[in-house]
C-alpha cells in the first residue's frame, strides 16, 4: 500500500466523524434496501435488534392511496431482513393492532386491542402457541403494549391494570399489582402507542416510543434488575411508578417537569431517558436514584420518538431532524428527512429510512487511536510502519527521522557500506523502527486487532490485520489466537453483512449475541451453509440443528422429487453427524403429507423410542385417510393395507427394543384402531406381544381377553382363563386381603367354576380338568353350606381333606362322614385325614376307640407318630404301640416311652437275645423294671 493509498484510506475513515465533545460520531452506510413499493411514512415498522428482521404493516391512522388489485389496502404484514429482501408475509387476521414486536427467538408478536397475542416466524408461519389475557381485558382493552426479549406487558383502557407474560417458551398471563389512582387519571383513554423495552426496539414505526400519551410505560427486564424479577416503569404526570411482583413504588420527577412525553431503557438497563413535557432531557439511573445529565432541547414540541445509541448517547428525532445527546450534555444534529424507524442497539443506533439502512455509534476507542489525524498510539504507528515495508518509499527517511531521530540515518549509512538496495534500507529502517517501538509493540498489535475488528470496511481491517501480523513478528508476548481469532470473527461478519444475509452484525453485537445464537438466527434466515460452517468453527456444536432444519426445508421444498432419491440425498448428509436424529425429519416428512418418506427415513433412526410414536402417527394417519378414501375402493385399500404394515412395523421394532412399555403402547394403540380379529392377526404370531398383550388383560380386564378366546376358538385357553376367573373371586386383594369373601364371591366363584367345566368339554384331552372343576365347584357349595349350618366362616377355599379334617375337629362328624361318601375319599386317605384330625384335636379317648374298631389299612404306625407329634400321654402311646405287631420297632417304641419291661417282653417273643440284653442294660439291675427283664431272660433262655 502506498502512502497516498494509506492516507486515503485514513481520509475515507474520518470523512463521517462528527465531534461531540471529546467523542466522536459516524453515521456508517450498511445496505440499499432492496424492497419495492415501501413507504415508511404510511407504515408501521417493527424491528428485530442484533441487525435482525424488519416487520412492516401499514398504519391504520395514516392516509394511503389504495389501488385496484393493490395489496396495500389489506392487512398484510410483510418481514424483510435488514437489507430489504423479503422473507415472508402473511394476512393479519385479528382485530386492531395494539402492540407488535420481536422476541430474542425471533418470533413476531402482535397483541390485538382485545389483548390476544399471536405468534409468527420469520418466514410468516403462524405458531400455534398463543397468549390471552383473560374476558376482563377483551372487555376493556388494551391501551398500551411493551415488549421486551422474552416477555411482553399490557395496560388494560379502563383500569389501567399491568399483565405481564414473563417467559415466552411457556407463555402465561399474570396480573401485577395496581397503581394507585392511575385508572382515575388516564381516564380510560384507548391509545394504541407501541411501547419498545430496551431488548426488543421493536415499537411503532419510528423505532421507539414518542407523541405525548399521559401515560408512558417501559420495561426494566429481569435480568437488569437487582431482585432478578420484571420490573414495569409507568410514567404518569410527575411520577414513575416501579411496578413488580411484590407492589407498586412511586419515583417522583423534578419539579416543574410537566409530565414524562416519552420513556426508553438503555440497553444494559442501567439508565432511563425521560423527554420530559417541559422540553428537557433527563437521563437517570434505573432505581431512580440519581439524575445524571439534563439536557434542554428548547423545543415546544415533543419528539416524535426517543431511542439510545448504544448505552452513552440518547436520540430525539423531530420532523426532519435527529439531536443525538451524550452523556454529559453533549450533543450533535444531524438531517433526517422522511420517516425513519430507529433501532436501538448495543453499540450504536440503527436507522432505516425508505431507501437506506444505516448505523449510527460512537466511533469505538480502537479506531479513534488508529485514525485520528495526528494520532501518534502505538497502534496508529504499527500501521505506519507496516505502510513502510509495504512501500518503499524514498518518503519514509523522513518519516522515520521523525519518529526516532536520528536512528534511520545511522542505519541507512550502515546499509550503504553493505551495499544494500533503497527497498532494503527502508526496510531495515521499517524494523530499527519497530525495535524503538519495542515497549508498545504488543499494545500496538492488540490495537490494531481490535481496531480490525471494529471497522466495518474490508479494506481498512486488512489493513489493520496486515499491520497487526507485521507487529507481531516483532513481539512474541502477542499470543497467535488473538489475530487468528479476529480474522475468523471478521470473516465472519463481513459474511453476515453481505445483502444476501442481511445480518448487520458489529464486533460489540456479536459477542453480546453469541456464535450459537448466531447459529440459530442464521438457519431461521435459511441461510444453511453459512451457519453450517459458523457451528463447524464452534467444534460440532450446533450442527444437527442446522443439518435438521435444512433437510426440512429441502423436504418442503422438493415435492416433485421421488421419496427413495430425496431420502438417499437426505442421508448422505445426515450420515456426517455422530448421532443423526431423522426420527425429527420423519415428523416433518409427515406434516408436509410425504408418509412414504417419513417411513424410509425412520428406517435410518437408531432409536426404537423415536421410531415408534411415530410410527404409530403415521399408520393412525393412514387409517384416517383410508376411511374418508371411502368412495374410491382401491385407494382405501391401498392405505388401510399401508396402515397395518406401519402398525406392524412399529411393534417389530418395539419388541426388538426390548422394552416392554413400548410394546405396550403399540399394543393399546392397535386395540383401539382395530377391530378385534384384525388386532388379534397382528399381535398373535408374535410371542412376545402376545404374552404381553394377555398379562395386561389377565390381570386388568379378563372379560376382553375372554371375549378374544371366544370370537377366535381358543377353547383351551378361554376354559383356563375362565378357571383362573373363577378362583380369583376366592383371593380377596388390596385392603380387603384379611377378610374372606361373602357369599356373593362365593357364589361368583362356584358359578365361575360350573362355566370352566363346561368350556373344558369343548376341549381336546381336558376331561380330567373338566372333572376337576366340576368336583370343586360341588366341593366350594358343600363348604358355604357347611359355613351356613355352623355359622362358622372356616370352610369356603379349603382342600376337600382340610374340610373333613375342619369337621372333626369341630365335632361334626356327621358331616365328615357325608362328604367322604359323597367324594368318594378312599379309605386309606379317610384314616390319614381322621387320624390327623384327631391327634390335632388332642380326641385321644375317640382316637384310641377308633383305633380298636377294626384294623388299620395304614398300618399303626401312623398313629403312634401322630400322638407322639401333638404330645399323647404316655398311657395313650402304650396302648397304640400294644396295637402295633410285634417287631424290633414295637419294642423300640416301647423303650422310647420308658416302658423297658413291655420291650424287653417284646423281645423275648422276638427271641432277639441281643435286644434283649440291650434292653436290660439300660436299667438298673436292682429296680423293679431291672428285676422284671432278669425274670423274663431266665424264662427267655430256660426255653
């Protein structure tokens, strides 16, 4: 570059500066709007911050000339981007427009007079969310709207109550506290201004709030406030009330104020401008504490709206004029004909006339330092010295000589004794200059990074960029990222800026905006490439969303393309991402009518609990279309088959998931779609839903699983279930599980039981199980009779040998002996359930009888075990072992019992000298038992 080129290039810099106090102001061209037929005059605007999106809709009280055909005599909201290309439109079909702004997801809001709130993309899609505010403000009205990132608050007309909708994700209506006597005081007045909190800058068609309402309302957004909550700022007469959950607070005015004509927040929340009725400025902080600058304007006339430029200078604009007051009382004017929308943002003031859009900001710090004449920073002298060893000019002697003295003069003879040509004395001259600068080398370089990343030319930031690497290779302190960052933001910017994206993104914007918010705001412009390559710099993040919202688009887009390419091309795309999502873009597919590519691309979807709702969406649809396909027959069968292969697909992949609740949901889904044989078709080769399917119904609804046995010929398994029916009415559950069931289960049950024996004999070897129920249910009436007869509740879910054993015990033996004849209990099993009975009962006078009656077919054994089990004298054991043959057990029982003289008696009649002798020896020889057993061994060996 040389130096004329560089001090053009400074010229061209400084040529919009304008000094306000010791600051200066540049009013930079950003676009030549690109829309036809707009006229600002007779539109209201609503603008998006952040270079965001601009909604147009003509204004209801100006005069417009409508033509035939014309689109402007109806309510159509147009929304271009900020350079004037149109994104979308839509027919506003509410009633009066009351408010409308843009929240930070770039969502439209318009509030009607009756204070309904409807959503819109940027593209014109209507959403279904929507907000009201209950029938006692759609009684009275809506009188004034302020909006703000994530919120929105309402005045009602008459009562002058505040609602406020804090969170626009969930979007719900609250009611804040009451202002005392303001109903009284607005008197119910209808105005329909449009009131712009400092996050949306979305108000009527001038940008901002103005004209002279009595009330003015703005918005401290909660996370400007100290209490973290929303905070309305209502200005009537000489007072601002500070409304928020917790009441009303009244902050009053200077004297003689006359009243508050127009309100805004800065954008950091931290002040409030006031234009005030008496033709002053009042700039405060935002608790109201403290004023900080007044400022009189000396104009009878309100302003026609007020808007910060950035957080330190505050814009009035009258007709044909713009006064631009800073901090301190400063202030500069500038020309503004026509209309022109002002949109407030962090660093700076966005106009946007008829024709132009352009922003106006304080010149930054950074750039000031570099290209203000005579500036002699570090950084303006990098830049100089970069033009140097760019150069080569004969020029730079001087210059040099300048800035160091006599240094260039010492090195130039230097170089000459070497011989070195007049480009590499400059050069040399270029680096002994840069070695003077060697103590501000690194702030020079940092200067020039950050003034490259302030400037809105590409020119100039190469310039700086150049001169900031140049620096660099002269002070390593300087960390390489800080230059690699900014060229990959400036790129980024001058990308954004370009009138195809129209995203007016400055350095200030973009960090307080974020890359991923950047993403985001990049897909909703359809900008998908450009974002795509923002979310790859951000390391992945973010990619998928682009990807997803791409698709969808192209998905909408191609209609006439085949579902089998459209999807392959889809794929190959998607396959780039570690986890594709296409259960997302199947939905989608959906929506959009393309059922045949909703289900080739769930096919791709790893995941069974995406695939399968949606799955089920897509065969519920199929059978909505197939009924009203009625009249055409092969289109209904066409979509009712489509309908059971989707079902069918959905609970394949529900069962290979392995997870049961979703089985379970494709189950009932086809339940209540299907007619029951054709449900049953599709569950029963199936294993697994189909035990699932009769787990669920066995347990919740036995009569549906009934119904199904019998409608398909399921004998076998409708007799087993009618069983297990039956049986159940014996098992009381929940609370009632102590209780034993009354007569009406009983009955249910015996019942239940004479069905299951009935629907066995339809079944192939079931006699057995035919006999049993048959024989249990006889058995379950013969128990609540005998409950009946004894008036005791014992018998009812007992075994038949429990119920005999119940009644001898109980002394019925009349009973007993009824119901072993009626069952034909076989004799063995009567004397085992007797026997057990009676020792039980401690009857040992009836068993010892019984006992004596005839011989036992179970042998005595069992009954001497029995005594012995519920503790018989010892008298009654030595009867029953007297009974017992006689046998080495006998006698051992009889040792057991300590009765040695019987054993040893028993022994002898064995002749078992050894049991015998055994015997003797466990007594004593000199007692009786011991002299008995001598005697019977002498007899015993005698013989």
């Amino acid at each position: 570059m040389s130096s004329a080129a560089l001090a053009s290039l400074r010229a061209d810099a400084v040529s919009d500066w304008e000094p306000c106090a010791d600051t200066f102001y540049c009013q930079e061209h950003l676009y030549d709007l690109g829309w036809q037929d707009v006229d600002l005059d007779v539109q209201r605007v609503a603008a998006a911050p952040f270079g965001g999106p601009l909604a147009l809709m003509r204004d209801e009280s100006a005069l417009t000339v409508v033509r035939s055909g014309a689109p402007g005599g109806r309510p159509v909201v147009r929304i271009f981007s900020c350079a004037g290309q149109l994104l979308g439109s839509f027919l506003w079909e509410g009633g009066k427009l009351a408010g409308w702004g843009w929240s930070s997801e770039l969502e439209l809001l318009l509030v009607d007079a009756a204070g309904k709130v409807s959503f819109y993309s940027i593209s014109g899609a209507r959403s279904p969310k929507q907000v009201s505010f209950g029938p006692e403000l759609e009684a009275e009205g809506v009188s004034h709207v302020a909006l703000y990132a994530d919120g929105l608050v309402v005045m009602g007309a008459k009562s002058c109550q505040l609602w406020a909708v804090a969170g626009l994700q969930e979007p719900r209506a609250v009611r804040l506290p009451r202002i005392p006597g303001l109903g009284v005081l607005q008197g119910g007045s209808n105005s329909s201004s449009n009131v712009a909190g400092a996050g949306a800058a979305a108000a009527d068609r001038e940008g901002g709030q103005g004209g002279s309402s009595s009330v003015c309302l703005a918005v401290l957004e909660p996370r400007f406030t100290l209490s973290s909550g929303l905070e309305v700022l209502v200005a009537v007469r000489d007072t601002v009330w500070v409304v928020d959950d917790h009441g009303a607070t009244d902050q009053p005015l200077p004297a003689g104020c006359g009243g508050v004509a127009a309100m805004a927040v800065s954008p950091n929340g931290t002040f409030v401008a006031l234009s005030c009725n008496d033709g002053k400025l009042r700039v405060m902080t935002s608790d109201f504490s403290q004023q900080l600058s007044e400022f009189d304007s000396r104009s009878g006339v309100p302003p026609a709206c007020i808007a910060w430029c950035g957080v330190d200078a505050v814009a009035l604009r009258w007709e044909g004029l713009l006064l631009l007051v800073g901090p301190y009382g400063d202030w500069l004017k500038r020309p503004c004909q026509g209309a022109v929308a002002l949109v407030t943002e962090v660093d700076g003031l966005r106009m946007v006339s008829s024709s132009t859009c352009s922003l106006l900001r304080r010149v930054p710090d950074a750039l000031v330092q570099v290209y203000k004449p005579g500036s002699t920073s570090p950084a303006a002298q990098l830049l100089d010295a970069r033009d140097l060893f760019d150069a080569g000019s004969a020029r730079a002697d001087k210059l040099l000589r300048q800035m160091a003295g006599h240094l260039a003069e010492a090195v130039e003879g230097c170089a000459a004794a070497a011989g070195e040509t007049l480009w590499s004395v400059h050069a040399a001259c270029a680096e002994k200059l840069l070695g003077q600068m060697s103590g501000h080398l690194a702030e020079a370089v940092e200067g020039c990074a950050a003034a490259a990343g302030l400037d809105l030319s590409k020119t100039r930031q190469r310039a700086l960029l150049r001169a900031a690497v140049f620096g660099r290779a002269f002070a390593p302190s300087v960390a390489a990222p800080l230059l690699r960052e900014t060229a990959q933001r400036l790129r980024l910017l001058n990308a954004l800026r370009e009138p195809e994206v129209g995203l007016p993104l400055t350095m200030p914007q973009l960090q307080a905006l974020s890359l991923p918010v950047v993403v985001n705001r990049l897909v909703l412009l359809r900008q998908h490439l450009l974002a795509y390559k923002v979310a790859e710099a951000l390391g992945g993040s973010g990619q998928q969303e682009v990807l997803l919202h791409w698709a969808a688009a192209k998905i909408s887009a191609s209609p006439a393309v085949p579902d089998f390419a459209l999807k392959e091309a889809l794929a190959a795309k998607m396959s780039k991402l570690e986890r594709p999502k296409y259960a997302a873009l199947a939905a989608h597919a959906q929506s959009v009518g393309r059922r045949s590519l909703a289900i080739k691309l769930l096919e791709e979807e790893p995941s069974a609990a995406q695939q399968v709702p949606l799955l089920l969406s897509l065969a519920k649809t199929a059978g909505i279309s197939s009924s009203s396909s009625g009249g055409n027959g092969a289109a209904a069968a066409e979509e009712a088959g489509g309908a059971e292969d989707t079902l069918g697909r959905a609970l394949l992949k529900a069962i290979v998931s392995g997870d049961p609740d979703l089985v379970y949901l494709v189950l009932f889904e086809a339940y209540r779609s299907r007619p029951l044989p054709e449900f049953w078709k599709l569950v029963s080769p199936r294993a697994t839903a189909r035990k699932l399917f009769v787990k669920f119904t066995r347990l919740k609804e036995p009569e549906l699983l009934e119904t199904l046995y019998v409608t398909q010929q399921l004998h076998q398994e409708a007799a087993d279930l009618a069983l297990e029916s039956a049986l159940r009415h014996l098992v009381p559950h929940g609370a009632a599980a102590a209780a034993r069931p009354d007569e009406a289960e009983v009955a249910k049950a015996i019942s239940g039981l004479q069905a299951a024996a009935q629907k066995y004999t339809h079944c192939r070897d079931a006699a057995w199980q035919s006999k049993a129920a048959t024989e249990a249910a006889a058995l379950l009436k013969e128990q609540a009779k005998l409950e009946r007869d004894t008036g005791q509740s014992l018998f009812v879910g007992l075994s038949l040998a429990d119920t005999i054993a119940t009644c001898l015990r109980l002394g019925h033996a009349k009973a007993a002996a009824n119901l072993r004849s009626k069952f034909a209990v076989p004799e063995a099993r009567w004397y085992w359930v007797k026997l057990g009975a009676l020792a039980a009962a401690h009857d040992w006078e009836a068993l010892d009888a019984w006992a004596g009656e005839r011989k036992s077919p179970i042998g005595w054994e069992p009954f001497l075990q029995a005594a012995q089990k519920h503790g018989a004298p010892r008298e009654v054991l030595a009867r029953l072992i007297a009974r017992m043959p006689d046998s080495r057990a006998k006698a051992d029982a009889y040792e057991a019992i300590s009765c040695p003289r019987e054993a040893a008696e028993v022994a002898a009649k064995l002749r078992d000298g050894d049991l015998l002798a055994r015997i003797q020896g466990a007594v004593s020889a000199n007692s009786p038992a011991g002299i008995a057993i001598a005697q019977i061994r002498e007899r015993f060996q005698g013989r």
